[in-house]
C-alpha cells in the first residue's frame, strides 16, 4: 500500500519532517545562497493568535514565504489562492417563562437564533466565493421552559477584502428579529484573503519552471481554507502555499500522505531554497 495513515500526517506533521531532511540535504550539497528562517508554530489550527505578530515581522525581512501546508488533492497542486476566514460568536438574551403555564411572558432566544441562522446562511453567495456558516449553536435550559438564551458559532469566508469588509460589518452589527431579544456578536476576520497578486502568479511559473528541471508538472489551485500564507501574502510578501505531501482527508479519519511522492516533495522544497 502507497499510503501512511495517521493524525495530522497530511496536515501537516509529514512537512515538518520533509523540510527536516531538505535542510540536510541542502547544507549537505553546500547549496545555501542567503539566509533561510524556518518557523513551526502550533497554534495555527486556532488562528495563530500567538504566532501571527512574529510571522509577519520575519515575512517583512523576506523576498518570498513557502508555506508547507498540504497541497489540493488529487493532483498535489499548490495553493496560490485561499479565502480569508472570519470567526465570530453571536450570543442572544431574551427572557424565560414557564412554557406551558406562561408561555407569553416569555421572550424566546431560541427562536430569535433561528432566524438569525437564516439570514446568516442567506449570505452565502457561491459565485462570489463567499460561505456564511454557523457550526456550533446552543440554548436554553429545559424542555418547558422559554430560552432566555442562545450562542451560535459562526464561520465567514471570502476570496477578497472588499467582501470581507462588506460582509464583516452586517454579521457585527446583526438586529434582532424577534422583539425583546438582544444580540451581541464577537470576533473578526481572523485572516485576510491570500489573493492570487501578478507577484505570487509570477513566482509560482517560477517554481513550474524548477519543477520541471525534477521531472514535475506541478498545477495550482485555490482553496478556502486558511493557514498562515494568508497572513504573509495579506502584507505584500510574495506567498506560495501547498509545498506539503500529496495525500488527503485532512482532519478525517482517514488522512493519509502518499509515500512515493515524499521524495520528490523533498526534492522539490530542496530546489526551490536553492533556486529563489
């Protein structure tokens, strides 16, 4: 069998152990030309709060940024696109009542989330590129009695900033349906947009181009999901994403990497530290 199974092999664990051996190689081969930074920071799958000030300065002192997130199945293309993710928490109050005995007296937070749910998915514009989410939501407390309260999570993503600027400010400031209720959102777009710039479209014809001197026909693809190149390529530094290991189901059960093509991902990464 081609494949390795295990948590987070695609995404990413396998590039951190390819970019471990193409270092070796390169050092081994004397090719270093300028200074490389490496960074592994562990809170990107939560929004690199931590990490996100130190990405950017470093990006800021680089001529180009390679991103070892896994690339876009089947053809293990790179990503020189992706959408900007937004994250919010909307949080509603109302007032509780016995649902039988005084059920008017009530004022029902979770009716209010329902039709916020509504208007929320109804912002989704497909030809636009743009997902309105809400994965998590929660309320009330029993059976009988009228919610005074509900939350819900919610997820934005966009492929420009002139989107996320519209759409950002509607879900912030989201009115109430059902009167007596009260609505209070949290959150912002946590990454920006990686846009495909003349800069990051020039550089990945680059990389075909060393690409083909391995015997590699390598393609791009836009994704919408995040990583830490939208933050990098959101500055102005050129951005190439999608370097990992080919393979799939990501967060699944059944993530896997495609062992024959870890040499040539190595290759590729090696080659491309030497090159640029």
């Amino acid at each position: 069998d081609n494949h390795a199974f295990g948590p987070g092999i695609f995404d990413m664990k396998a590039s951190a152990a390819m970019m471990l051996t193409s270092l070796d190689v390169f050092n081994d081969l004397g090719l270093q030309k300028r200074p490389i930074t490496w960074i592994i920071n562990t809170d990107e799958e939560v929004g690199s709060p931590v990490s996100r000030p130190m990405l950017e300065a470093l990006a800021r002192e680089s001529e180009l940024v390679l991103c070892l997130e896994p690339p876009v199945p089947p053809d293990g293309a790179l990503k020189t696109e992706r959408k900007g993710v937004g994250m919010f928490t909307m949080t509603i109050e109302g007032r509780a009542s016995h649902a039988g005995a005084d059920h008017e007296a009530g004022i029902s937070a979770v009716e209010e989330l329902a039709r916020q749910i509504q208007w929320l998915h109804g912002l989704t514009d497909y030809e636009r590129g743009t997902t309105v989410n809400v994965g998590v939501i929660s309320g009330g407390t029993k059976r009988n009695v009228v919610a005074a309260h509900a939350e819900a999570l919610i997820d934005l993503r966009v492929t420009s900033m002139a989107e996320a600027d519209k759409l950002v400010p509607m879900i912030l400031n989201a009115q109430p349906a059902v009167a007596g209720t009260t609505i209070t959102v949290d959150g912002e777009l946590n990454r920006p947009p990686m846009e495909r710039t003349d800069a990051i479209a020039t550089n990945f014809q680059r990389v075909r181009e060393i690409g083909r001197t391995l015997g590699l026909d390598l393609k791009e693809a836009s994704t919408g999901g995040g990583s830490d190149g939208n933050f990098t390529a959101a500055i102005g530094v050129p951005t190439l994403d999608g370097l990992g290991c080919n393979g799939h189901g990501g967060h699944a059960d059944d993530e896997h990497i495609e062992v024959d093509k870890i040499d040539e991902r190595v290759a590729l990464i090696a080659a491309l530290l030497a090159n640029f």
